[in-house]
C-alpha cells in the first residue's frame, strides 16, 4: 500500500514537472544537454517552502547560474529527501538535497525504502549539519517531548526528514499524540500561531528561518531531550548523531539542550556527466562565501566533510576531491569507479 501511494505521488509530480517544461530543451532522454549543444538544463528537488532546502537550494541554484556557462539550474518545491531521491532514480530529476540518514535508506534499500533500492543516487558536497528541533510555545503546558502525549502534533510534509523522524521519535518513545498532522513547514508554523497545533518537530539548520521567524510574535518552548531518550533513538537510527543547540542560538533558548542531528548532502544522478559534476562541485566550493551569504548554515559546506557521505560519490565528485588532497574512504567509491 506505501509504494503504491509513494507511485501515486511520484506520478502526480512527473505530471506538474511535465506541464512546467520539465528540462527538455536542448537535452537528451536524460534531459542532460550533450556537450556543445546548447544550455544544460537541470531541475533540483528542494523541498517545501519556508525549509531550509528550499531557500538554500535557491539560493545555490542562483550562484550556478550566474558563475557557470551553458547552465539553468532550476528549483523545484518537493516533500524533501526521499521524494527527491524517487524523482532521480525515475529520471524526472537531475539533482536534489537530502539527509545523510534518508539518503543512505535508500540507497541501500533499508527503512523507508521498503527493500526498494534507490542506487541511481551519487553524493556530490556537503551541505550543512541539520537539527531535528522538537517545539512548542510558552504557555500550551509542554515543557518536555514526553508532554506532547494527547497534543496535537505537526511533523512536516509528506517526504521530508522531519516527517519520517518526527514520527520514528514519537514511536520510540512511546508518546501517544492526539493527533499527528503531516504539514508542510510554514503551514505548521502558522497552526502554532492560530493555536490549532500545539507542537512540532522541524528539521532545519542553525538556526532555522521558520523558528527565527516564529520567536518575532511568539515565545518558543524549545525541547530537549534526555540522554536516555537519545540512547534509544540512537540505538534504532544509526545513522542518526547526537548534538547540541548552544544558549542564546534563539531568543528563548536559555540553556543548552541535547537534540538529533543529521547531515545533509547535494545529490545526483549518477549518469550526469563526469565533467559537468567536476565544475558544479569546483563552482560550489569556490563561491563558499555567496553560498553562505544566502543561508548561514551553508558554513559547514567545506570539502572535507564530505566524509559524511552515506552514499557513493559521483566520479565527478571524486575527481575534485581528489585534486586537491582529500582521500575517498573505500566505503565512498561508486561501483563503477572500483
């Protein structure tokens, strides 16, 4: 019944990228222009409006085009990693951003992938470090995760990290929502305000623009979570980490809290060309400080963290990496580059 659904809604996306124009012009049956003739068009998979791929993504896809020639990066709103991911493998996708956790599901077709293995997918560079931030507002009762027992719950769009780890949380640690509403991020944020949500999970950089803007009207309850509670969810999500968000990083946040986090990674189909994935991630790395400029968290997008990388490089990845010094972990190599 999931892939079924998972069909359905791949299905329905195809039918609106098709409609837009997809990225046909000038383009083979990849939609991949072949070298010398005409613009290489490209879509990348974001995901909803109001996230941090979203405004990254676009920001990003902004930088590539000005800085490269005979390239059009274009931005398409998704539920996030895994439907980016399906959209690559399908071929109605060039690139896209994911989570080191759902992207390596995936690929190995472990978790939400249901045995299905997504292996058309290639790392390209590191992203940022996000948070899995699990919130409230001053007032509604809620001091702990534990309290969001008969609450109504948002725990983001259909497809996006914060989706499937809001809802593997609330199962580990047996919390028992009233309701569990899967809502886009500025939805949610505005159920929060009109008090029709009491609390949400969010995953996000630091800090994140939808927490930033919501503390502007209201004070946030951030929660924390113990080191028990970190223990267990840990034990079932090993490619999960723990973190901190440091005092001060929003206006309420008063002290520090323990909290999930992931890494987040470019990616891409493995049959775009070794030279085209060559020059974007040399153009990404170049242009460090505009990427930063246009989302703060893009400071953790760096070469060296691409060791985070749960899925296999892309050969033109490698072929940077390795050009200025950086050694390709064995487990990183793609199968085509062995």
């Amino acid at each position: 019944m999931k892939k079924a659904v998972s069909t359905l809604i791949i299905s329905l996306l195809v039918i609106s990228l098709v409609a837009c124009g997809g990225t046909q012009t000038s383009s083979d049956d990849n939609g991949i222009s072949p070298e010398g003739k005409g613009i290489t068009r490209l879509l990348l998979g974001t995901s909803s409006v109001g996230g941090t791929y979203y405004a990254l993504g676009g920001g990003w896809a902004g930088i590539m085009n000005d800085k490269m020639s005979g390239i059009d990066i274009s931005v398409e709103v998704t539920g996030g990693p895994t439907t980016n991911i399906q959209l690559i493998e399908d071929k109605q996708m060039e690139l896209g951003l994911a989570t080191t956790w759902l992207a390596g599901e995936g690929f190995n077709g472990e978790g939400w992938s249901e045995n299905q293995k997504y292996d058309s997918i290639r790392a390209l560079f590191p992203v940022y470090k996000s948070i899995l931030y699990a919130y409230s507002l001053e007032g509604k009762g809620i001091d702990a995760i534990g309290d969001f027992n008969e609450k109504n719950v948002s725990v983001g769009a259909p497809g996006a990290t914060s989706d499937a780890a809001g809802r593997a949380v609330l199962e580990i640690l047996e919390i028992d929502a009233k309701k569990i509403d899967s809502l886009p991020t500025n939805t949610a944020i505005n159920g929060i305000k009109d008090g029709i949500v009491d609390g949400g999970f969010l995953v996000s950089g630091v800090p994140a623009p939808a927490l930033l803007d919501l503390e502007t009207t209201h004070q946030i309850k951030h929660l924390g979570l113990t080191q028990e509670e970190i223990n267990k969810i840990l034990n079932s999500y090993p490619y999960w980490a723990q973190d901190i968000i440091k005092k001060g990083t929003y206006k309420d946040l008063n002290e520090d809290i323990n909290v999930i986090s992931f890494w987040n990674i470019a990616i891409g189909d493995k049959e775009l060309s070794e030279d085209l994935v060559y020059d974007i991630v040399k153009t990404t790395f170049e242009n460090y400080d505009a990427l930063v400029a246009v989302d703060p968290s893009a400071a953790d997008c760096i070469p060296d963290n691409i060791k985070y990388s749960s899925i296999p490089l892309h050969k033109g990845a490698i072929r940077y990496y390795e050009e200025i010094g950086i050694e390709i972990p064995s487990n990183l190599l793609p199968p085509e580059a062995k």
